[in-house]
C-alpha cells in the first residue's frame, strides 16, 4: 500500500496539473471572447454576400453567353476539391475527431468520386498524411491569427481549379461556433453557388436587382471573392469553436482534478488514522506488557 509520502506527492503532483488547465480555460476564455466578438460580425456579411451571388448566378443564367462562363457550368461531381478544417493544437476534446469523422462520412458518401484536400490546421495534416489521400495544400498555423490574406491564399488554388475545369465541386468542412458547450459540424457546398427556391412558375429569383454591368461581368469579379469570405469565415468559426471546446475541456480537467485530489486525500487520511491506531495499539501492548 503506497506510504503517506506517495499520496503527498500525488496530491502536489494533480494540484500542480489542476493549476495549469485553470491558467489553459482563462487563457482560451480571453481568446474566445475575441475571437467570437470577430465571428459575429463576420456572419452577416457573409450571409448577404452568398444571397446577392446566388441571384447574380439566377440573372446571369440568362444571358446568351452564360454557357461561356465556368461559373454557370454545372457538372457531375467526380472530382471534388475538399477544403478541411481542424486545429493546430490539441487539449480540446471531441473537437478533432468529430471533424474526422464528418470528412470519412464524406468520403464514404461520395466513393465514386477522386477527392482532393485542402488541409489547414496541423491535426487534419497528420491525419490524411498517414493515409492514402490526395493533398492540394497545406497550411500549418494559420488559424493562430487568421486574416483576410491568409484565406485569399488559401482559396487562392481551389478557385484557379474550378475555373479552369480541373475540378467538378468545392466542399468545405468546419465546426461552426454555437455556443461555449456546442459546436455545429458543417459540410457546405461552396461552388457551384447553389440557386435560390423559385417562389412560383416562371420565377428565376429571389430579389430584383438593377445591374449597371452584365451580370456575367460582375460574376467574374465577385464569385472569387465570395469563395475567400466564404473560406475566411470558417477560418474564424473554427478559431472561435477550437477556443470554446478548449475551455469547456480545460474546466472539465480541472474539476476531474479536483476530485482526484479529494479521493487521494481521503486515501491519504485513511492511511494516517491506520499508522496512528497502528502505534497506540503497541503503546498499549507495550504498557501492558510491563505491567
């Protein structure tokens, strides 16, 4: 049975542990308090951006020459370009491995077509590296400080591919922030832009535009510029979902380390009333025995 200086040095030991994920849940709570105050003003420019190009896309679906344009051109999906979100660090749960799981289901559910990645975070690239997977690009430590340029290059190579028809689709997969508790997986579809509902026959759109330009024209311009907002915008849910499920798995640690800490201590006492008792019964056997 372990000595009272083992169960000393176990409790210091778990203490020691206990004050470091507390300093890990502060740390990730300043940092997601940035970092969601970014996201939430990120959301509706976003938002707005993928409205107006989903009718841009209806308006110029019309013109003579849309047939031109690889913007418009829908084709069966078998090559896919995959844009793969994950963290660069660990010590955050489920969050990893939810994401894992979400791109092997995609895989599973589009078998039959050649599937290629674009990994950023460092825990997605040493997982597909030790498989048989097709990397576009890597991009390591770029969601410490994600900025605008950092998602212009790396959307930068899956647009030129689409544009110039070497693939079919752009998917991207990410944890979207919900809450401190939550996060919601997401698997969207960013190219070919997806149409607006027609409301009724004859209906091409949503919203009535008044266009100073050909609507192909502006379409040139814009659809590779919604790709980089729509790829800076994950960049910065998934920063703000990594930092949630840290904390959340920081504080976890911490009141798990409480605990052990209170059964070692109640270990440790056991211990000591059994030396005690252990020594008052041989004083008395003693004192008996001169007698």
């Amino acid at each position: 049975m372990p000595s009272l200086i083992d169960f000393r040095r176990r409790i210091r030991s778990v203490k020691n542990t206990q004050q470091i994920t507390k300093a890990m849940k502060m740390v990730s709570a300043a940092k997601l308090r940035r970092a969601q105050e970014r996201v939430i003003a990120a959301r509706p420019y976003a938002q707005v951006m993928r409205d107006m190009l989903a009718n841009l896309v209806a308006a110029a679906s019309s013109d003579d020459r849309s047939a031109d344009s690889p913007w418009l051109v829908r084709r069966e999906p078998k090559r896919v370009d995959l844009i793969f979100f994950s963290s660069d660090t660990g010590l955050a749960g489920a969050f990893n491995s939810n994401l894992l799981k979400a791109a092997q289901k995609f895989h599973e559910e589009n078998a039959g077509a050649e599937i290629t990645l674009t990994l950023v975070g460092r825990k997605g690239r040493d997982f597909y590296r030790k498989r048989q997977a097709t990397i576009l690009s890597e991009h390591i430590n770029v969601l410490n400080k994600p900025t605008y340029q950092d998602a212009a290059g790396i959307a930068a190579e899956v647009i030129r591919r689409y544009k110039d028809g070497e693939t079919d689709a752009v998917y991207v997969i990410n944890n979207d922030f919900k809450s401190v508790m939550a996060a919601n997986l997401s698997v969207a579809q960013l190219l070919p832009l997806e149409l607006p509902k027609q409301e009724g026959r004859g209906a091409t759109s949503q919203s009535d535009y008044l266009y100073e330009q050909s609507p192909l024209e502006m379409l040139e311009r814009l659809m590779p510029r919604f790709v980089e907002v729509a790829v800076y915008r994950a960049m910065l849910e998934t920063v703000a979902a990594y930092q949630a499920a840290r904390m959340t798995a920081m504080d976890t640690a911490s009141s798990n380390a409480k605990d052990v800490i209170d059964s070692l201590t109640l270990h440790m006492n056991r211990v000591r009333q059994a030396a005690i008792t252990k020594e008052i019964i041989e004083v008395v056997s003693g004192a008996a025995a001169a007698e």
